[in-house]
C-alpha cells in the first residue's frame, strides 16, 4: 500500500468557512473546538475534494455558506478545496470547485438560475471527473 501525506489543504466559501489554510508538511492534524467551530467541516471538504461526499459518507449535504438565516451568503462564490498530496511519485495537487451558473436569456434582463457546476483540476490542469481513483 502507498503512503499518502497531506502537506496542505486549503478551502474556500466551503460550508461555515469563507477560507482557510491548514500548512500540514505530512503531519498528523489534531483539531479541538467547541461544537459547531469547524472540526467536522474541515474532515469534510478533504472527502469531497476526493470522494464527492461527506464525512459520514453522503453526497447531498450543503457545502454553499449560508448567512444566519439559512439562505445562501453570496451566490456569485466558488467553493473550492484544493489538498497538495506528497505521494511515492512527487506531489499531487488536487482542486475541484463548485458554482451556481446563471444566464440572460435572450429577451429578458433578468439573470436565471441555471444549476451547479463543478470543475477539477490535477496538478493545475482541468480534468473530467474522474470515476476511478487516482
């Protein structure tokens, strides 16, 4: 089995944290806080950066910040979370983004909704979605 080691982990807009920048140099990460500081978001945004999914495993959970009445904060922000991966072949960079998309049809001033998108890059260069592990 290959060892794996985590240098940093970045995330912005993700869940409760507009940004936040863990300097790990593939060390054991030890976090403490009261309930609802931010421990399980941080957990988090490593599995969905890698699995599409949360800490328990479930790929419907809210990643967009919300403001303190539940709606989302800023529908022009991207998500993202990028982790700099040491592995037995150098390192590994990892960012997948996350972002509403809105157009003007023809005809109208207004801007509509028009779903999620997600993006992923490898080392800086946009990839597919990937349906194996790397």
């Amino acid at each position: 089995m290959q060892e794996i080691k985590i240098l940093r982990l970045t995330m912005d807009n993700f869940k409760g944290r507009r940004h936040l920048d863990l300097d790990l140099n593939g060390g054991n990460l030890n976090v403490y806080g009261t309930n609802a500081a931010g421990k399980t978001t941080i957990f988090d945004a490593f599995t969905w950066l890698l699995f599409g999914k949360n800490s328990n495993g479930s790929g419907t959970f809210g990643i967009k910040p919300l403001d303190k009445a539940g709606q989302v904060r800023d529908h022009t922000a991207i998500t993202t979370v990028e982790a700099l991966l040491l592995t037995g072949q150098g390192e590994l960079a990892l960012r997948r983004t996350y972002y509403e998309k809105w157009s003007t049809k023809r005809g109208s001033a207004a801007e509509t909704f028009d779903g999620h998108s997600s993006d992923f890059y490898v080392n800086g260069v946009p990839v597919k979605k990937l349906s194996t592990p790397i």
